[in-house]
C-alpha cells in the first residue's frame, strides 16, 4: 500500500557538503550545505542563502572547495553548519581540521576531508540562491582509492543527509553495476 505525505523534495542520498572559502583577511572558513548536486561533467551546483558569511567570501575570492563529510568526520561537519562565521569567525579552530590552500583556487583545502573538489566561481544567482562552481582540481587522500585509483565508497564511508528525520547516513554496500546490469533485461 502507498499513502501521499507533505510534498518535499525527497531526493536520496543527499551528500554532506563542506564548502570552504577565504575570507577578505585570508581567515579560512567552511560552512555545512546539504543542498547541492552535479550539474555538468566538470561544474557543481549548491544552494547557498546569501546570509552566510561563506557567500560573501566566495563572491569576492571567485573561488571555493567543496569537501564531501565523512563517517570519520560527522562532528565536525555539523558544528561548521550549525555555527556561523558571522558570529565566530575562527570557528574552523574548533573542528581540529588541518587547512592547506589549494594549489588551483583561492580556497582552503580540508586535509581530514578525503575528497574534495577545488571549485572556481562560474556564477551565483542572488534570486535562486544557486551557486555554480567549475571544478578546477580533484584532491583525494589515496586511503580511499581502489587499487585502480578510484574511488571505492567502502573505504571513503560518505555521509548523507536525511531531510526528513535530520539524521546522518553512510551509504550502504554496492548492490549492482551501472552501465551493465541492466542489459540483463535485454
């Protein structure tokens, strides 16, 4: 049996986003975005209220990362989205996280963080709120590659958010092959 509930945007799963930015004094900073996806090959799209002190900065530098939380990481990925650079500018002291700038972009690089992506500023719609990034340069600790050097989601252990119940979800075991399976219906 189905049953309709509240209409929402359920999509599932929806990655945890770690967006660093610089800010005007060169003060690294990084903010929880739940709200993104891909939208070309080589560009991301976040939606990114314009209140936070991380689209202020990202406007001004035209650059920044997006770092994809892990299992390891889930305290310190939540403190950065419910704590504002507005209110506590060295709020990145508190999550323990090394910063090193990014070799490609103006934009801090969060070594604890084993995935991320080294974003310039394509454009940001202060209507929509949606900000397009064109991704420069892929960072990724070799502990989660495979022996093919890809990326192998039992090791890396990405987390998701859930919107409905607030809660943080590591994704589950391969169930199949893309691109393959299906031609089993052939």
């Amino acid at each position: 049996m189905r049953k309709n509930i509240k209409p929402k945007a359920y999509i599932y799963p929806l990655p945890v986003l770690i967006v660093g930015t610089y800010d005007e004094n060169g003060a690294p900073n990084a903010m929880n975005a739940a709200w993104g996806t891909v939208c070309d090959t080589a560009q991301v799209s976040i939606c990114l209220s314009a209140t936070h002190k991380t689209v202020k900065n990202l406007l001004k530098t035209k650059a920044f990362t997006v770092a994809i939380a892990d299992s390891k990481n889930v305290i310190p990925a939540d403190f950065v989205g419910v704590v504002s650079a507005n209110n506590l500018p060295n709020k990145l002291e508190k999550t323990g996280w090394t910063i090193e700038k990014s070799e490609f972009v103006n934009a801090p690089v969060i070594q604890e963080l084993p995935l991320v992506l080294e974003c310039k500023l394509v454009s940001y719609d202060t209507d929509t709120e949606i900000c397009i990034g064109e991704v420069v340069n892929v960072s990724v600790d070799d502990s989660i590659l495979d022996e093919k050097g890809k990326i192998d989601l039992t090791k890396f252990k990405p987390i998701c958010y859930d919107t409905d119940g607030h809660g943080y979800y590591t994704l589950g075991e391969k169930v199949g092959q893309a691109f393959f399976d299906g031609f089993k219906l052939k």
